[in-house]
C-alpha cells in the first residue's frame, strides 16, 4: 500500500512476547500477544487478561519499564498474590 501524505506508516508488527507501552492507558506495559483485526493484543507481563489497543497508541517499552514491569510481577507473586 502506498503512503499517504501526512498520514504515519502503520508500526511493524513486532514478536510475540516483546513488552510494549499502550499510551492510551496511562503507559501501561504489556506483552505483545498477536493481532486482532485492526488491534494488537497485549496482556500483563507474566500473564494475565489481555487487552486490545490500536497499534498507534503503542509504542516499544523502555528498558526501565520493561523492569519495573517485571519486578511488579515478581513482587506480587512473593506476597502470595494470584496472578
């Protein structure tokens, strides 16, 4: 398909499993699960329900987010919290 001026590309679909940033909630971190029409799937680092998000409200996650993410979902599990 052709660019359209003054329109952005559509992202690459990236790898199952890259942490991802959805801007349109509040830059919640979650892991890429698949495509669903014309959203992405993604869902909590280390599982979770998964949610759907138009691919240019997401962007890569930033080292430090992808270890907080983590390090939130290790803490959790520590206290005994179902995850």
């Amino acid at each position: 398909m052709p660019a359209v001026p003054g329109v952005p590309p559509a992202p690459a679909v990236p790898a199952r499993g890259v942490l991802l940033v959805d801007t349109s909630r509040g830059d919640r971190v979650g892991e890429f699960r698949g495509v669903a029409g014309p959203y992405w799937s993604l869902r909590p680092v280390g599982g979770g329900r998964e949610w759907e998000v138009e691919p240019r409200f997401v962007r890569p996650a930033l080292l430090m987010e992808q270890l907080r993410a983590r390090t939130a979902r290790l803490n959790a599990r520590s206290r005994g919290e179902v995850l």
